[in-house]
C-alpha cells in the first residue's frame, strides 16, 4: 500500500484525506501546522496527523494542499526533505507545474482540479502530468483520484483552470442556488425544516432524471414548462434579468482568477 502524505489539513486538503481514507486505497497521513486543526483532526480517531516535516522522507505521493499564496514557504521548508522519486500532486488553484518543479527541485508533478464532494466520493477531478510522469504512475495517481468521484486526464493546464470554473468552484453555485430557492420558500411561509427539504429533493429529483436520460437540459425545462403556465413565468423572468448570461460570467471570473493565481 503506498503512503501519501497530504500537506495541509484544510477545507480541500482534508476533503481529499477523507475520500482517500474512506476508499481504503493507501495509509494516510496530514501534515498540518495548526496546532488547533490537529486537535481537530486527531479528535476524529480517522486518519494520522503530524506537525513533523520529517514524515516526507518515506511518502510515495505527496498532496500539495496549501494556499498557493504560501506555497513559496512550504516550499523552502520542505526542499531539503523530498526527492525526485516521488509523485507531487498539486490541488493548489492556479499554481503552475513549473513552479512546483522549480520550488521543489523535483520532476514528477500532477496537477489537479478537485471539488468538495470529494469528501464523500462524489467527486469530479481533472489533472494533467508535466513530461516526468511515466504511464504507471498516471494509472496510481488516476486510481487515487477515482476514489473520491470521477477523474480524467486532460491534456493541459488551460484545461485545469477552465475545470475550476465547472466543477472545482460548481458547488458552491449551487449551494447559492439552493440558498435562494430556501429564502424564497422561507418567505412563502415554509418553515426551514421544510424549505430545505423540498430544495434538496427537487435537486436530487433533476439530476437524477438528467443523468438517466439521453434529454438535453432545454428539453427537460421545457417539459416542466409549458406556455403561459407558472414554470415559465419563472424562467421568462431569470432571461430578462440574464440569469443564463450571469452564470456564464461568473464561471468566468473564476477562471479568469485561477489563471491570475498562476501568474502570481
């Protein structure tokens, strides 16, 4: 079983621990310098967690799971305890392979755009390879990241920051969504309880129907709506407030700054 070191015990850092832990596919640990996020993390009797660099010596895969702001730091820090053999795979948005191999002195880098439902193997990952990487160890790192969710290989890193703006930040569009559906039934006169339930089925109730047909999504709304019926006063009032077109750029924003984070 090969050991993988996750640097950094946040939000994504631990997202991906878990869904690793929980697929049982390698021995985890976390290296996390927060002495509060240890606590944290050691009161869940789940995975290892250490403070200690020297944990690095013996990881066959390493997680870069830090903000790209501190990377430079990490960097310093942990240059004289990795090596070349070793596999490092960046969940860092916006930061380059070059720079990874350049801060690092190593060649063997994955790149990698993962989302939150990671966490409960429900994830969706893109990553790409620089040249160091052999066939072998894209199919080790391609079956790691699978056991979070789904996982592909793309062919570049314009690639990665445009899945950062799909499914690495898609969540929390559709947590906003969902947010405003939930006030507008609070604001009819459901309670919250009842708000949040009748949202979240409706949720899984669509993406289930879409992904066990062969309909395109204007095909389905339309089926809910018809002409002149309520359904469609919805959706003639989200496209004369350019609903669609907001979306679109705001999913843009999002690559526009995973490609700023990059330069930076």
């Amino acid at each position: 079983m090969k050991k993988i070191v996750i640097i950094g015990g946040g939000n994504m850092g631990f997202t991906y621990a878990e869904g690793i832990f929980n697929a049982s596919i390698g021995e985890i640990e976390i290296l996390e310098k927060s002495e509060n996020r240890i606590k944290e993390i050691k009161a869940m009797n789940k995975m290892a967690v250490t403070n200690d660099y020297e944990v690095l010596k013996s990881a066959d895969v390493i997680f870069l799971a830090v903000k790209p702001q501190v990377a430079p730091v990490v960097f310093e820090e942990i240059k004289g305890l990795v090596n070349n053999q070793q596999l490092f795979v960046s969940v860092m948005a916006g930061m380059k392979m070059q720079s990874i191999q350049q801060g690092l002195a190593v060649d063997k880098v994955i790149r990698c755009m993962p989302n939150l439902p990671a966490a409960i193997q429900l994830g969706a990952t893109t990553f790409t390879c620089s040249q160091g990487v052999d066939h072998e160890e894209k199919e080790l790192i391609s079956k790691i990241l699978a056991s979070t969710g789904i996982a592909f290989e793309v062919p570049s890193e314009e690639a990665i920051d445009n899945t950062t703006g799909i499914s690495g930040s898609g969540p929390a569009y559709i947590f906003y969504f969902m947010n405003a559906m939930e006030k507008a039934g609070k604001a009819l006169g459901f309670s919250p309880e009842e708000s949040k339930s009748l949202v979240v089925q409706t949720f899984k109730g669509a993406v289930q129907l879409y992904e066990d047909n062969d309909l395109d999504l204007v095909e389905w709304m339309n089926r809910v709506a018809s002409k002149g019926g309520t359904t469609r006063a919805a959706l003639d009032n989200f496209d004369a407030n350019n609903l669609d077109k907001l979306i679109q750029e705001g999913v843009q924003a999002c690559v526009n700054r995973a490609k700023e984070l990059g330069k930076s």
